[in-house]
C-alpha cells in the first residue's frame, strides 16, 4: 500500500473517535513513519522493527501542571510496514490501526500498559 492510502486510514481512524477522546488532542500530532529507527528501538528496548507498531512521545495529561504550556505537539507515530506485514487485508489493517491509535492515545491520557489491559479486559 502506498503512503498515501496508509495516512487516509489513519485520518479515517482519527475521524471515528468518540468526539470526546478527539477534543483532548488539541497538542498532539498523529504521523505515519515507515518504520522505527534504530534509535527509536533502541530507547523503547525493541530488537525488531516488526515489532513496533506505534510510539507515543510527550507529556501524558495526568503529569501535566500549572508549568505546562508553549510546548511542542506530543506525538502519536505510526508505523506502517510493521503493521502492513502483520495485517495484510485491508480490513485486518484498518482494525489494527484504530488499535494501536487507541493504545497511543491512552498513553496520552497518561494510562500505563497495565491499566489498558485492565481497560481491555472489562469491554
């Protein structure tokens, strides 16, 4: 799949947040890359590219305070090609990325890889 249709899933997963996870996103830029870089596996003690399907980088809201502001946009990446060659119907894909957007923004909002299990579990 070329880049292009790859983003427009992810705009189209964006797109279909409930409007209240997507209002909290004002500092916070969505952007597909690649692969991850072997500095990018390196902080997250990733061996395999494949094995990286997203990354989220900034400040979650729950550590946010009074000295927050004038700051860069966190960001969510994508990953395309680990997730292309896991997922390789269009519709498989397209589930997979709203997943891993979803698991991206949680980090947003500051949950860590335990309580979005926990999260996962109950629905």
């Amino acid at each position: 799949m070329n880049r292009e249709a790859f983003e427009e899933l992810v705009l189209r997963a964006l797109r279909a947040l409930p409007p209240r996870f997507r209002k909290r996103l004002d500092n916070v830029e969505v952007v597909v890359k690649e692969r991850p870089s072997q500095k990018i596996m390196a902080e997250c003690g990733v061996e395999s590219p494949g094995v990286l399907l997203g990354l989220y980088r900034g400040i979650p809201l729950r550590e946010r305070g009074a000295w927050y502001g004038n700051v860069l946009p966190d960001q969510i990446i994508i990953f395309q090609r680990p997730l292309e060659s896991m997922y390789p119907t269009k519709g498989e894909l397209e589930r997979r990325i709203r997943e891993v957007l979803m698991h991206e923004i949680g980090h947003h909002f500051g949950l860590g890889e335990e309580e979005m299990e926990d999260a996962r579990e109950e629905t």
